[in-house]
C-alpha cells in the first residue's frame, strides 16, 4: 500500500532519513519483542537453537505474568479467577478456565454439542424400550431410521454453506441471530416429535434432527469467525493478546463442544435414574424413555430462546470488523470479487482446510459410531444401556483432556498448529489401524485393558489434533470479507467424511502469526498487487509447501515491509488528523484519552502493552504523532494559492 498523497503534507526527505529516531519511535510498534530480538530479527528467521532459546524465554515472561495476574484476583477474591464474567479472568486472558470474552458463543456451542451427540446416547435406550422398531425393525421403515444420521449431517452441511453465506453477505450478527431462532425452533419440533405410528415418530425425529442441524451447521463458521473477529488489534498493528493468544481465544470456544457432551451424558444418566425408579437395568418403560428424551432436549431449547434474545438485543457490534473491510473496500452485499480473488490466491490453502476436515470427521464420526462395538467388546453380554453411558462418560473425560491441551499448546510457536494436525493424524492412524489387523485378538478378555487404551487415546489425540486445528485454521487463513463462507465450505466438505463414515459404516496449518498481516496482504491482492506485499505473512515459515513452491515466499523482506507499515501509518496519521482538522469543534471528542487510558490498563494500575494504536479508542500516540509531524512538510493547497 503506497504512501497515500493529502493536501495537510507529504513526507520530508530532509527529515525521514533519520534512522534512529525512526526505530526509537516505531520499534515497540511494528517489532514487538514477543516476535523480534533485539536486533530487529523475525524469531522464524533467527537459527534453531536462538528460536527454541527466544520462544522459551517470551513464554516464561507470559507464564509468569498471567500466573501474577490470577494471584493478584485470587488475593481480591478467591473465586473471580474463575468465574464466568468480564471482570474476572474471562475478560483478561483466559489462563485457567476455558471460557472467552465471547462467553455467550461459548453457551451455544456448549448447547449445540450437547444436542448433536446426544442422538447417539438415546439410540441404545430406544432399542431397548422400542426392539420392534429400532433393533428388529418389524415395525419402523429400515430407511428413515438411517436417515435419522444422514438427515442430521445433510442439516449440518446446509447450514454450513448457507449461514457462511449469509455471515459475509448481510452480517455476523444476522448469522449468529438466525442460527439461535433455528436451533431453537429444531429443539422445540424435538421435543414434541410424535406420530400415530412409531414409524411416524421416527420421521418427524429425522426431519426434527435436519431442521436442529441447519443451525447448528451454521454455528460453526459465524462461531468461528466471530471470535477470531473479536480479537484485539487493528488496522496495521496487531495487539500482544492476538500474537500471543489468538487460538487460545477460539479454541477456548471451541472446546466446550467437549462440556457439552459430558453434560449431555450426565444428564442423561440422571434423568433415566429419576424416572426409571432409581435404576438403570432393563427392561426400560415406554414412559422413562419419553420422559428422559424429551426434558434432555427442552433444557438447551431454553438457554437457546435465551441465545436468540442476547444475540438480538445485546450483540450490535458483532461483524463490525467486516463492515469496516466492506466500506474499505466500498462493497455492499456479498463481495463476489473477494470470492474470485480468494479462489484464485487461496484455493490451494481452501482445498487443504477442506480435505483435512474431511479427513478428521471421517476419523471422529467414525469413532462415535464404532462406539456401540467398543461397548460389546469390553463388556459382553451387557443389557443395559447405563454401562455404555458410563463407559462414554469416561470417553469424553479424556477427550476433555486433550482439547484443554490444544488450547494451552495452539499458539506455541514451535509447535501449535501444524505439528499439532500432524502428530494427530499419525497417532490416530497407528490407533485405528493396530486393533483393525488384530481386531480378534483385542477382543479376548485379556486383551481387552489395551483395546479400552487404544479407544480412549483415539479420543484424545483427535481433539489434541486435528478436531481443534481444522475449526481454528479454516478461519485464520482467509481474508475477513470471505471468511465465514470460506470456513462454512470447508466444515461442509469435512461433514461429507461424516457422511461417508456413517453410510460405510452402517492436513494444513499455515499459522500466519500476525492475523492484522492477513488482512494487510488481502488489501494488496484487491488491489492487484500482491507482490508488492513483503510482510510476514509470506514468510515461509507460514505459508505451505504448494504456496510455496508457486512462489509466494519470494516477496518477504523484512526491511522493505518496516519502511513500507511507516509510510502506511504516515497516509492514516495524515487522513486522520485531516478529518479531525475538519469537524467543527462541538463534535470533536473530549474523552477519548481517558477512556482509553482506562482500558489499556490491566486493572492494577500497571500499562497494558497493547496500549497505542492496539484499539481504535485511541487517538494516536504522542510519540508518532510527533515524529510524523516532524518528518512531514506541509503542502500548499492549490486551490488557494
């Protein structure tokens, strides 16, 4: 983006040339510490054994001041570090409990979880209660009970698409809204799913399921994006908590798909104890079964119809960030030239987010399905469908395990994303494929302690691994004004490898650090230029093998992009002084700095390090100011000359 031209000045080249003025004022700026040395070097250029030693000692700095900043809220209240609210560790960094700013996504995507997975905790409790239907078959159509999985992912896939659409073409907050009312109206037509027949029970559940799941398949790129839109940091800086956070944020949203599952399955085994008399063995009452189905749906329809309020009253601001790239960019409705542009730049990178999703649902539906095989295996003979709950209690315990795990490790910078997609898929290969060739063999009694570890594993490095990168990744990599459809894509083509593992059955991580780096280059792409783009965000260390080998990595130069984000910050410091030289002075802001100032702190009187031009409260910092002032020659207008 070439110096912008304004009749308030231009640059100086008496006075721009003064390199040590220049690092003085912009260094902290555009070479935080948390990414470069003190030479001024990127740490991805620095040499192996200098990387592990400059990547160790930022995380122990950050280490050691999130664990000073829990004790100082432990020591004014013991519990607000873990407590869900903005003032307590939710609104600062997240370092113990898995929650968000964005704790409200955080609940639908806890409830959303919860629904989907339950359809497979109910199915062992309706083969006992109803055999002629759901076992034997006698009397339901063989069909539409297995079109109960494919109408729930056909849902799923729909959504996805359609709601990504959606995000990018009339806005987050009417994605987010939509998906609420959807979601809420599935779970009530859940709830009160009947029929004359059993038969006509189990086709208002299936299409009950297809409607529930067009919401939720929208979740996944609005949840998704909206997070990851929430970060801090704008314009040509990117904010400390972005560098050094930003998966962490997402997948913190992400991994309470894992608590709603836990909670679905605790509930489940507490209301089939209420109504079946205080015992889970068989045989089960039609009035059990009716009574623990239909209240384990109409618990989250109520935090849903919540959801539909908050995201219709209390969530005005969500999608601000592409409504500012729309009016950058003077595009109204769906930006079909961003859509063109991100085919032809970032196809490689959609193609791999899309075939790695695909992968990673093949592999974790497939483990859902496999689930009732894994059951008969280490407990034969059983009838009742407590033990199998039971058993998947401890499932998803383990899984919850691996998806805190992956949240603390997604950021690291020598591992995160791309060893984490790695060293997931292998381990869950050698996992599936061990009992595969051996599968008689680990189903002997004394075998069976290593197929119950190879299972649970399985589990566990599927969420510490690919289940977490591929939600992560396929919102990271695109550009704001296609993201949503970008990942709704992706998720659809990775709910086909569900598709495919149920009707059988019955990789990338290119981690651009700097998310404010992605939009910096897209603004090149639009405008035809990306080679005149030399930043970070074509470092080879963040681009994949395909990217490149077409060359992409070419245009990095580190000198030529400091000098470069000078001149860009000159053009906005000169726009923006120019419009505030031209409001009247009634409508100038009064208290900008101070409120400002508030917010950069971190509650205990200490400055923030994101503070400057980290958020758009701020006006410009005085140091910059001063130095463009100075570096600046006043223009004569011609019209008044």
């Amino acid at each position: 983006m070439e110096l912008q031209q304004h009749s308030t000045g231009s640059l100086d080249p008496r006075l721009a040339d003064d390199d040590d003025d220049r690092k003085a004022v912009f260094d902290s700026l555009l070479r935080p510490h948390d990414s470069y040395d003190e030479h001024g070097v990127y740490w991805a250029d620095m040499g192996l054994f200098q990387r592990v030693a400059f990547v160790s000692k930022i995380d122990r700095q950050e280490a050691a001041r999130e664990w000073g900043m829990v004790s100082r809220m432990f020591k004014r209240n013991p519990l607000s570090p873990v407590v869900l609210g903005r003032d307590g560790l939710v609104g600062s960094n997240n370092v113990l409990a898995g929650f968000e700013e964005a704790s409200v996504i955080d609940v639908e995507t806890n409830d959303a979880s919860y629904v989907l997975f339950s359809i497979g905790n109910l199915k062992p409790l309706f083969q006992k209660t109803w055999p002629a239907c759901w076992k034997g078959m006698k009397v339901c159509n063989p069909t539409w009970l297995a079109a109960i999985e494919y109408l729930e992912i056909c849902g799923i896939i729909v959504g996805q698409i359609f709601v990504g659409v959606i995000g990018d073409w009339v806005g987050r907050r009417w994605g987010l809204i939509q998906d609420a009312v959807i979601m809420f109206l599935g779970l009530l037509m859940l709830t009160a799913s009947w029929g004359v027949t059993l038969n006509g029970w189990v086709i208002c559940y299936a299409w009950s399921l297809f409607v529930y799941g067009v919401g939720v398949g929208g979740e996944y790129p609005m949840t998704a994006t909206s997070v990851l839109e929430n970060a801090k940091g704008f314009g040509q800086v990117s904010s400390k908590e972005d560098r050094l956070h930003r998966g962490r944020n997402v997948t913190s949203a992400f991994l309470m798909q894992g608590w709603g599952q836990l909670l679905n399955q605790a509930l489940l085994i507490i209301l089939l104890l209420i109504f079946h008399h205080g015992n889970g063995d068989p045989p089960y009452s039609t009035g059990s079964a009716q009574w623990t189905f239909r209240i384990s749906f109409a618990i989250p329809a109520v935090g849903t119809l919540w959801l539909v309020y908050y995201r219709a009253y209390k969530m005005r601001a969500a999608g601000s960030q592409l409504s500012a790239a729309k009016r950058k960019a003077s595009v109204t409705g769906y930006d079909l030239q961003s859509l063109k542009l991100t085919c032809t730049y970032y196809g490689p990178r959609l193609f791999a987010t899309a075939g790695t999703w695909f992968a990673n649902d093949f592999f974790f539906y497939g483990n859902r399905l496999f689930q009732e095989e894994f059951i008969r295996v280490i407990s034969p003979g059983n009838q009742s469908v407590m033990e199998g709950w039971l058993y998947n209690l401890i499932n998803v315990g383990v899984s919850l395990v691996g998806y805190y795990l992956a949240s603390l490790l997604i950021d690291h910078k020598l591992y995160g994303r791309r060893w984490m997609q790695i060293v997931g898929f292998l381990c869950d290969f050698i996992l599936f494929v061990i009992p595969a060739f051996h599968f008689h063999y680990y189903r002997q009694r004394s075998h069976v302690a290593s197929f119950q570890a190879m299972y649970f594993l399985s589990s566990f490095f599927n969420q510490f691994g690919p289940n977490t990168v591929t939600f992560l990744v396929a919102a990271e990599v695109f550009p704001t004004p296609i993201r949503a459809t970008a990942h709704g894509v992706s998720a659809a083509v990775g709910k086909l490898g569900a598709l495919a593992a149920a009707v059988l059955y019955n990789y990338i991580s290119t981690p651009t650090k700097f998310l404010v780096e992605q939009e910096r280059r897209w603004c090149f792409i639009r405008r035809g230029r990306p080679r005149d783009y030399h930043g970070v965000a074509v470092h080879p260390k963040h681009l994949s093998v395909w990217e490149r080998f077409r060359g992409q990595a070419v245009s990095y130069d580190p000198d030529l992009d400091y000098r470069q984000r000078i001149d860009e910050m000159r053009g906005r410091w000169l726009a923006s002084t120019a419009s505030l030289r031209n409001q009247p002075p009634q409508e100038q802001p009064q208290e900008k700095r101070s409120d400002a100032a508030e917010k950069a702190s971190d509650g205990d009187g200490k400055a923030n390090d994101d503070a400057g031009v980290g958020s758009p409260d701020l006006d410009w910092p005085a140091e910059v100011s001063s130095y463009f002032e100075r570096t600046t020659r006043p223009s004569v207008d011609p019209r008044l000359s």
